[in-house]
C-alpha cells in the first residue's frame, strides 16, 4: 500500500519569500514521487518527479524537491514567491514496477500574499 | 492544439438522468485514465486503458462505465445520476502504463446533479 500526507491544507507566503510545502509518503516498495500543480478551473500539470535517480530534483517555474529516504519526506521548496505561484499543489506517490496507479495526496493550497 | 480535452466542460443536470463526458488525447499517448476530484478537491482514480483495455478498474458504482473506441479517446457514461456524483471529473493520459510516467491532464468536466 502506498500513501502521501501533505500536512498543512492552506500555505500563504508574502511575495518575495520561501515556499516550502510539505509532502511525506509512506509506501512498502522503492517508490517514485510527483508534485502536480493545478491552476483554479484547470487540470494538473506536472511540477517534477523523482524517479530514483537524483535525489534533489528541480522542476518548472524555479521550484524543485529533495527526496529523503530517511525522513520519507519529499518537500516541495522555492527560494522566492511570485503572485503566479498562488494554486493547488499535489504531492503524489506511485511505485516501480507497477501500472501507474498513482495515489494523490489532498493538496496544499497556496496563496501569495502581494 | 489542446493536448488532452474533454465535453462537456460543464455538465448541470437531474438526479436519475444518464449522462456521457467525452475526452479525446492528440499526444499520441498509449494509457488514459479518469479520475474523480470532489469537493475537498480529494482527487481519487476511477479507471485505467492502456490501448483500448481496462487495466485500473477502482471501487467504482457499476453505473460509472468507461468506453474507449481507440486509443486516442476514452468515454465516461454514468447511469442513473445521484447527487454523490456531483464533482469534476477529469481525464488524463500517458506514454506508457509504467508508474514513473507524467501524466497529462485535462481540463475537467464539472458535473453538478441537482
């Protein structure tokens, strides 16, 4: 069984400061991690994923992600906010070998504040 | 040159009423999917085609029955419409069925039964 908690439902940041949103999984096999961002009114579109290769992992629009083995941690982090940046972001988990039965975690919603 | 859309976009309709979401990929992609994101934006997976065979099929009301006439667009008919059901529903795709693929999703189709 695979899952993703996201702890913290609503983020909010000034403009200018670090994003960190908080993503940990829990999964019996090696397991491969997403964050998905959706825009209001739109579907998801993918940030990054790790895949077991590098551990830190950088995506679109300056965010990027380190996962931690030790901490079953895969924290969403971006040095400095832009108003853009206010949506819902999903941290999601799936498994090697697997069809890509991908598991969503509830989502952190993001406001920036100006 | 949407790559993943889907009709309706918004769908109002009667309890008891069977309705059809349409949803069409012109990535070229081998897998769809479609997926339920209710109200607490909770974002849950409903079924899985990789060309043109169900290979995710979820605890899902046997009123909810997906179609896929080609690998390029999967069907969602529900049958006897329940208020439950009302969410936005979104269809996604992939290249392949492995788990470490980037999906693609669609727009949404909101679907309100009243």
């Amino acid at each position: 069984a695979q899952s993703v908690t996201q702890l913290g439902s609503h983020v909010s940041v000034s403009e200018g400061a670090l994003v960190l949103l908080r993503c940990n999984y829990s999964s019996s096999v090696p397991p491969y991690l997403f964050w998905y961002v959706q825009y209001p009114n739109q579907g998801l579109q993918l940030l990054l994923k790790y895949t077991s290769a590098a551990t830190l992992v950088k995506g679109i629009n300056g965010f990027e992600a380190e996962f931690k083995k030790s901490e079953t941690s895969f924290h969403l982090t971006k040095p400095s906010a832009h108003m853009s940046d206010a949506a819902e972001y999903f941290c999601a988990v799936t498994h090697s070998g697997g069809y890509q039965k991908v598991t969503f975690g509830t989502g952190t919603k993001l406001q920036v504040i100006p | 040159d949407t790559a993943v859309s889907q009709t309706p976009k918004y769908l109002v309709t009667q309890m008891g009423n069977d309705k059809s979401i349409k949803c069409e990929q012109n990535l070229g992609h081998d897998t769809m999917y479609w997926y339920k994101q209710d109200s607490k934006k909770f974002l849950k997976i409903m079924f899985s085609y990789n060309n043109k065979e169900l290979i995710i099929n979820e605890t899902v009301p046997n009123r909810f029955s997906p179609k896929s006439p080609d690998k390029a667009h999967l069907n969602l008919h529900i049958n006897s419409l329940e208020l439950g059901d009302s969410a936005v529903y979104f269809c996604a795709s992939s290249q392949g069925q492995g788990s470490q693929e980037t999906q693609y999703f669609g727009p949404g189709t909101r679907l309100l039964v009243l």
